[in-house]
C-alpha cells in the first residue's frame, strides 16, 4: 500500500488507484470445490473500476469491492481492518461486522501508516 502513496507524492500530478477486490468468477477456482456460483463478474468489477479511474480527482484513492451474498459488488472507501500484527486494535464489534474502519479509525490508520517525513 505504501508504494502507492508514495508514487503518488513522488510524481506530483499523478494519480493512483489501490484496489481490493473480492470473490469473482474466474479460473483461479477452476478445479477446485469452491462453490463461486455467488461470486461477483469480472466484467462489473472492471467496469467499477474504470468508473472510479475515471472519476478520480485526489492523488490517491483507495477503494474495496466487496461481494455481498448475491454475488453483487459493494463499494467502500478508505483502508479496511488491518490484519494481522494489527488485529490487536479495538474495534467495535459492528465495524467489525462491516470489514471496514470508521472515519476517525481511518484517519489514525493513515496517521500511522503515513509516508510523510
């Protein structure tokens, strides 16, 4: 996630985009018994992502696809829940639920992971 940020800084006037995606079609299952039969499309992911290229205006943008239990996608913005060694960190239980940080959680995970001297 860094390199992102940092590109971003380092080349004034660029723009980056970081992704995570979710479960989606694709051969990466093939062969296996992972039922991806509510797995979101590929081409819609695409398409999302194209669309939130395209808009962006700020240097950098971080971006969740999610998919819900239909199998259709879910937008959020800013970091998740870190993972482990973070796992740590008190979080309430309905944002847990969600999979994603509250406003004041994102601001001290972007205070904490800054690249700023």
């Amino acid at each position: 996630m860094n390199f992102s940020r940092e590109l971003a800084r380092d080349l004034p006037g660029s723009k980056t985009i970081l992704v995570h995606p979710g479960g989606m079609k694709t051969d990466l299952f093939k062969g296996t018994n992972t039922d991806t039969s509510n797995f979101m499309e590929p081409n819609v992911v695409a398409e999302i992502i194209w669309d939130e290229v395209e808009s962006q205006r700020s240097p950098f943008k971080e971006l969740q696809i999610m998919r819900n239990d239909d199998g259709s996608p879910s937008v959020s913005y800013d970091p998740r829940i870190p993972e482990l060694p973070f796992a740590d960190l008190v979080v309430p239980d309905d944002v847990k639920k969600m999979g994603i940080l509250s406003k004041e959680q994102a601001k001290a995970a972007q205070k904490f992971f800054s690249f700023e001297d």
